[in-house]
C-alpha cells in the first residue's frame, strides 16, 4: 500500500527559502495529486497547495509545489521565510477514490 | 459562510462509550464527503473515514475499520464518530473536514481525552 514520508524537522531564517519533501512509497507520487497543509499551534490544518502546484485563494506566492517523478516525490517550497510560517506542515494524497494518505508532517521553524 | 462546527471537549474513562458530532453549514451539506482525521498528541494527521450525507455512503480506513463508527444525519447537516468502548490510545484531537479538491473547510477539533 502507498504511503507518504517527510522528514520530522526543517528550518530556514528569515528571507531564505524552506524546502519540505514528501516522498511516496508502494506506488507511483504522479499517479494522483498531492496536496499540502499547513497548521500552527493549536490550530486545525488549512490547505496550501492543491493538485501538486495549486495555491486556493489567500495563499501567497512564496508557498509553491511541485513534483519530481525520478525521486517519486513532492515538494512545498516556501521562499522569503516570514515567522509566521513557522508551522506543521503535512503533505497528503490519495488511492484515488476516498481513501486519504497522509505524510508524518514536518516541522518548520524559522530561525 | 461555509464552516464545520464540532461538539466541545470530552474526558472520559477507558471503556465508555462516546459520540462526538460535526455540523456543518452554509453550503449543500449533502453533497460533500466529510472526512474524520486523528490527530493523536504531538504526532502527525491520519485519516480515519469519510462519509458522505446524502446517502450514508461510508469509506473507512483499514486501521480504524471496527475501532469506529461514522454516521450522517442528513437532517440535521450532522456526521458523527462513535465509540463503543474507548482506550486510552485514543487520547486525540478529532477533526472533521470537507473534502472538495481538497480538504478545504475544517472543524475546529474536538478534544479526547482518556484515562484508565
């Protein structure tokens, strides 16, 4: 079955670009969209990117995604880090019916 | 405007059973799935089940097939998740979100706590 992994921590200071993968395994990132959450603190989740590179309305520029197949996996890059992206963020796909896969969620601290 | 409201904070003790709610509002509350999400303490997102109001239809996760149960109340614009007996692994925040493209409204959470 698929599953979806990022790594526990990332960090970046102000300015500088934050880079969060996901990467797939049991089955092909591209065979279905990729989407990204962020939460802060004591928040529920909102989404930042749907359909691999998507943003809804409201998110910024600097929130973009993308998607490497020769690594089969996801990217959310985040470029002029502010403090208020400091967040969890959780990447999330699905078997393309119902069924929702999510990664482990990474932690971003802006230094 | 759009939004999920969910039943307020539960303490219970391991093997009580419980019910925790979702309403939703200001939108066709029967023609979107509702997906229910753990998220246990300083840990990530799982996906529990989705159900969708208009007839009941019900997805779950193999992890959580017969530790739940999900319902809809289309009369009421209301989901449910149900305990017949809890642990206290499942001490969480519970969240219900609606999924269109994405899981674009969210519930505030409700908290579980558990103790034995």
């Amino acid at each position: 079955n698929f599953t979806l992994s990022q790594p526990p921590s990332v960090s970046g200071s102000p300015g500088e670009t934050a880079t969060i993968s996901c990467t797939g395994t049991g089955g092909d990132i591209v065979n279905n969209f990729v989407l990204w959450y962020q939460q802060r603190p004591g928040s529920a989740p909102s989404n930042v990117i749907y359909g691999d590179n998507r943003r809804p309305s409201g998110v910024p520029a600097r929130f973009s995604g993308s998607i490497d197949s020769s690594s089969n996996s996801a990217s959310l890059t985040i470029s002029g880090l502010r403090a208020e992206d400091e967040a969890d963020y959780h990447c999330q796909s699905s078997d393309g019916s119902q069924t929702l896969i999510f990664g482990g969620g990474t932690k971003l601290t802006v230094l | 405007e759009v939004r999920l409201v969910q039943s307020g904070p539960e303490v219970r003790k391991a093997g009580d059973s419980l019910k925790i709610s979702c309403k939703g509002g200001g939108y066709s509350f029967a023609t979107y799935w509702i997906a229910w999400v753990r998220q246990m303490p300083g840990k990530g997102l799982e996906w529990m089940g989705s159900v969708y109001p208009a007839d009941s239809d019900i997805r779950m996760s193999p992890a959580f097939q017969g530790q739940v149960s999900l319902s809809a109340d289309m009369i009421r614009s209301t989901v449910y998740v149900e305990w017949a007996g809890l642990n206290v692994a499942d001490s969480a925040i519970y969240y219900c979100a609606r999924r269109n493209r994405e899981l674009d409204v969210w519930g505030q959470g409700t908290s579980v706590t558990v103790s034995s």
